[in-house]
C-alpha cells in the first residue's frame, strides 16, 4: 500500500481522511476485474460503478436542498484531488471516467440555469449519464480563442457548424458542453457556451481517435445543429470565461492524477527493487538504486504539496488560484513523468513488456503533459501571472 501519511499534512481536515479511507477500501476491491479490451464498455461501466457508490457526488454541487445531487455546497477541489489520485494509482481509466463526469458537467455547475442544473448534473452524479467538455478543435487547441465553431441564432434557436476534435468521451457521451463562437466581439470575447445532447440532429461523430492509453475520444461534426437558447450557459459572449473558470477548477486534479500514476510507480519500483536479485544482493542494496528511488520520493512529495495548496487555497481562501493550479499541473505532470520512466529503468526489460505494470503507467501519463493545458502553456500562465503582480 502506498504511503498515506500526506493526509496528516495540515490542508485536510476529518472528511478528506475519511473520503481517503473509504475510497482506497472501495478501489481493492471495486477496480480488480475491468476488462480494459472494450475501452468504451470499460468506461460505461466505470461510471455507472462510480456512480452508484457515490463518489461522483463529488464532481458537481449539491444545489438547493440537494437537487443537483453533489455531495458538498460546492465543488470541493480537495476531495477531487484526493479521488484522481487515489483512481489514478488503482487504474488509469476509472480515474478517467470520473475526471470526465466533473469536467465535462463544469460549465454547467458554475454557469448554467437553474432548469439546466435541475435536468442534468443529478444525472451526472448517478453516473446514469456521460459528460462531455467539447473545446478544442483542429486548429484552436492551446490557443482556444481561434476557434472557428460558430453558433448563429435564429429566433429561439442557435444553429452550430463546425467541427470538435479530442473530445474525451466523444462517442459515449449522453451530452456535451460546446463552446462556439457567436461573434460578440472579436477573439475570445465572442465564444458562448452550450449544452447539446448528443442524440441532436445535426451532431455527429465523423472519427474516434485511438491514443496510446486507450481512453474514449472523438472528433465531433456539427452540420446545421439546432439547439435551444435556453440551452445556452451564462450569457453570450461569455464562454471563454466559462470554460477558463472550469478548467481552473479541475487543472489541480489533472496534478492529483499525475500523483497517483507517479505513487504506483514508486511501490511498484520499491517492491522490484527489494526482490530483483543482481550481483549476489538485491537491487535495493546498490546505491545507485537508493539514489533513484530517493529522487523519486523527494518530486512526489514536492509535486503533492503544490497540489493540495492550490486546492486548499480555493477551498479554504476562496481565492483565485490560476497561478497556483498551473505550478501544480505542470510540476506533477513532469516529475511524474520522470519518476515513472526511472521506475520502467528499474524494471530492465521487464518494464517495456506490454501490459506490465510500469509500462501501462508510462502510457498513462504521456498525456497529461498536453490535456488541459501542455506544460509549455502553464509557463506562460504562471510567468503572465507574476507579471501582472509587477
């Protein structure tokens, strides 16, 4: 078992030990027998399971008198971390399924009417429907504001064109949250969001996209889609904001689940280097293996704490954490990266053999060095950051 004893660390208090507790219990024996070779069955399933044990309550508020069906007032950003990184260390694809089930619902959570709220975030936290962030598109990745998705109104209506790329859960999901632009003003100023179900005439899938840690994603096509003012969230010209606001809320859990890929790889590297036999002694006698593992325990513990201060910040301060998210992310992303690839070294051939555990590990976190902002992004946040402090 991984090393818990960061929950004494003072930015948690009795209910994020607890959450801990209950969710690694739940993990040994809820995650032992996933069939990963249908990823998009895998994944339903994932949800529905998530769902029916409460743990997706996390991902959205509770709403007046419980009726969007979270299980806090607010999102809280502690309880998230501590569930992708507790998910992430058990199995890639669950943390998966519930990062989507909170991102892909966020826009709604913090900007959507109280009709919208109502219709879909407790289906969201049952895990009886699939969630959606629909952002990116072939040439408006990093740089969203050059997107060319539009959503032009007519009478109660607003008609989408455009085309969506790298949608995770494209293909699965029951609905998702489109941003497009609507020409308010130029740039980012002119993009609204939506919410479309995926069932909308005009939405297709034109292709699914394999990566090499098989998770759901898709390209998306929509041709003369119409979908219902209402379904608007917060006020036109608005969805850049939106979208930004939600990705600050969900880039330290990207860091969390950073950790928990980095965490088992750390166990899995301890136990081989304890029973590998080389030169007449164990791996763990050589100095150069101390020294390693040594390395690798000293960036987990660096990384974990930039993350749980970011969260902690936005629970506790209730203060904007932009700068503080994106130190997390980037950090924990790339240590984990280099903790997992020593660990894969420590195992020699037997760590690039498909299906072991180390080699899964460095498939899993390739992509969190890009999704939800590349590292080369988060230097630009943190670097405009400082500036504007002067």
């Amino acid at each position: 078992m991984s090393d818990m004893s960061w929950l004494d660390w003072p930015f948690f208090d009795a209910r994020h030990q607890q959450l801990a507790s209950g969710l690694e219990s739940w993990c040994r024996e809820g995650l032992q027998d996933i069939d990963h070779a249908d990823t998009d069955a895998a994944c339903r399933g994932l949800v529905a399971q998530l769902g029916q044990a409460g743990w997706l309550r996390f991902a959205v508020p509770q709403g007046p008198e419980g009726a969007w069906g979270g299980r806090w007032p607010e999102i809280d950003s502690r309880s998230l971390c501590i569930l992708r990184e507790t998910l992430a260390r058990h199995d890639g694809l669950a943390d998966f399924a519930f990062a989507m089930q909170g991102l892909g619902s966020g826009a709604i959570s913090l900007a959507g009417s109280e009709a919208l709220r109502r219709r879909y975030l407790p289906e969201v936290a049952t895990g009886r429907a699939i969630a959606a962030f629909a952002l990116s598109e072939p040439e408006a990745g990093s740089d969203v504001a050059a997107m060319s998705c539009s959503a032009v109104q007519e009478g109660e209506d607003y008609i989408l064109n455009g085309e969506k790329t790298w949608i995770s859960n494209g293909g699965i999901a029951d609905f998702y949250c489109v941003f497009a632009r609507t020409g308010e003003a130029p740039g980012a100023r002119g993009i609204s969001a939506f919410v479309v179900d995926a069932d909308a005439p005009g939405l297709n899938i034109s292709g699914r996209i394999d990566v090499i840690a098989p998770h759901p994603l898709a390209t998306l096509r929509f041709e003369d889609c119409h979908v219902k003012a209402g379904n608007r969230l917060g006020a036109a010209g608005q969805g850049f904001k939106i979208a930004m606001m939600t990705l600050d809320i969900f880039r330290a859990s990207v860091a969390a689940a950073a950790l928990g890929f980095a965490r088992r790889a750390l166990d899995e590297a301890v136990a081989r280097a304890k029973s590998r036999r080389m030169f007449g002694q164990a791996l763990a006698d050589l100095q150069l293996t101390q020294a390693a593992l040594g390395d690798m325990a000293c960036e987990i513990d660096a990384a974990a704490l930039l993350t749980y201060r970011a969260a902690w910040l936005r629970d506790v301060k209730g203060v904007r954490t932009t700068r503080e998210a994106a130190m997390a992310k980037m950090a924990a992303t790339e240590s984990a990266q280099r903790v997992i690839d020593r660990a894969v070294q420590m195992f020699g051939g037997a760590g690039v053999v498909s299906g072991a555990p180390v080699e899964k590990l460095y498939r899993e976190i390739r992509a969190l060095r890009i999704y939800e902002g590349a590292t080369e992004v988060q230097k630009l946040i943190i670097a405009r950051e400082l500036l504007k402090g002067g």
